[in-house]
C-alpha cells in the first residue's frame, strides 16, 4: 500500500500543477457558469479519450447489428420465431458493448477520478468569510496512551483563536476554534514538540480553492483531499481538519456538483458523439 500511496502522491502533485494553471479562472466566474463549462469540456474530452482507446469498428458492428434486430421486432412482431430471436440478438448486443466499453472506462478511471479531486476544491467547500468561524482539528500519531506533545497554534494577522486549544486525549486531537479577520489564501502555522507544520486556510467571500483538510499517509484520503502534502508516516501529526462551511447551490455546490458534472458531461458527450465521429 505504501507503493500505492507514493504513486498517487506523484499524481496529484501533476494534478494539482495542471490545476491551479487550468482552473484559475474559475474564481472569476459565477458558479453555475464555470461548473457548466467544466463538465462541457471535460464531456468533450473524454469522448475523445473513449474514441481512440475503444475498438471502434466493433462497437459500429454491434450497433449495426442491433438496429437490424430492433428492425426485426417492428417488422416481424407477430412472428414469435423471429421475435425471440431479435430479442436475443439485442440481449447479446447489449452485453458484448459493454465488454467493449471496459478498455476505455478502465483507462479513464485515473484522469476522472484526479479531475473530481481538483474540482472539489472549489465545490466541495466554501471558504470562509471574514468575521466566520471554524474548527480547526490537529490529529496526531501515535498510541491512545502515548505521551501527549506539546501542541501551539502560532498568532497570525489573519485569523484569531477564540477557543483552545482543546485536547482531546482519548482521540490524540487538539481543537481551535478560529475566526477569519483577513481575505486571501493564508497558512496556519502549528508547533508540535518543538518542530512547525503548516495547513492551508482560505478566506474569500467569492470562489477559491479550498483544502478542507492536510491528509494523513493513506492512499484513500490523498484522492479526496489532494491539495496539500501527505503527511510522512512518521510525523508526529496525523492530519489537519478545517471545518468549512457547506456550498448552497444546485450545480456548484457541496456533493449537488458531483452530480451536476456527471449529468451535464454525458449530455455534452452524448451531443458532440456524431459531430466527433464516435461510436458509443
């Protein structure tokens, strides 16, 4: 497993480069706008993925074959004979496509699922306003009854700590409880046993990227929270939480985008389909 995290790490650091470059401007525009035209492009794109690594010749075969069974079944429907056979022609058509289709969905599962982590960054979560309020979690490794470190939240401009630290020795967490005072992309800077780690914090009344979380050495949480550095197995620290507040909206907001790319990209691929000359 310790092979799969580093090669994901290697992935996201590719995808977090092409990222912050190609999803710049989301920032500048209305939400529905900019999630509608991500999912355009990336319905596109993947088409386009879809043609060249998909045995197409075949795939026209089968289509071929069952509009001449579905013809059969308007044609022929008072002939039980043909009938039968015309919608067993179509049972088999639906099945050897979908055999067709694993090449190219095998392929595409890497780059789609590094596209949903970049974009929930900006979805997923809104960051906080000024004068806002959050919880700010630092998990630490180690046994339940291992020695409990130091841990210090250095002052900054940017925020005030209103409450904590809390420590909560059955769970080996230290809490915070922060209030934004100034907008930007700002770094919390934490002191655990004398050595200084540091989380991203975003303020904006508008959209930024937001990294809800500093993820721990484990494959499955570096997919979902693929901003910032892992941290190493053998750091004191486990992970770093901000509890954001949600996103109210219908197509760009927290978990309703997932959706709203899904929709809108199969829409947008199912429309260019004969305009790209591909065969699905």
């Amino acid at each position: 497993m310790d092979v799969l995290t580093r090669v994901i790490v290697g992935l996201n650091a590719l995808a977090n480069a092409l990222g912050e470059w190609l999803l710049a401007p989301l920032g500048m525009m209305p939400g529905w706008l900019s999630a509608t035209a991500v999912a355009a492009v990336t319905g596109v794109l993947l088409l386009v993925v879809f043609k060249y690594t998909s045995n197409q010749l075949a795939i026209k075969r089968v289509r071929a074959e069952i509009d001449a069974n579905l013809l059969a079944l308007k044609l022929f429907k008072e002939n039980a004979r043909v009938t039968v056979a015309a919608q067993g022609g179509l049972l088999l058509g639906a099945g050897q496509l979908l055999v067709l289709a694993l090449v190219p969905t095998v392929i595409m599962i890497v780059p789609v699922t590094l596209i949903l982590g970049q974009l929930s960054l900006w979805y997923q979560q809104r960051p906080l306003q000024v004068g806002e309020e959050a919880v700010v979690t630092l998990a630490l490794n180690g046994e339940a009854n291992a020695p409990f470190p130091e841990v210090k939240l250095q002052t900054t401009d940017a925020v005030e700590t209103t409450v904590g630290p809390v420590r909560v020795f059955s769970k080996r967490e230290v809490c915070w409880n922060i209030k934004a005072r100034e907008k930007g992309a700002h770094r919390l800077v934490f002191e655990v046993d004398g050595q200084t780690t540091d989380k991203e914090l975003s303020v904006s009344d508008g959209y930024l990227r937001v990294s809800a979380r500093r993820p721990a050495w484990d494959w499955s949480e570096i997919l979902l929270y693929p901003a910032e550095k892992p941290f190493p197995p053998d750091s004191p620290v486990r992970s770093i939480d901000i509890a954001y507040p949600s996103r109210s909206s219908w197509t760009s907001g927290t978990d309703h985008w997932v959706i709203y790319w899904f929709v809108v990209s199969l829409a947008v691929a199912f429309c260019f389909r004969r305009v790209l000359g591909v065969n699905v």
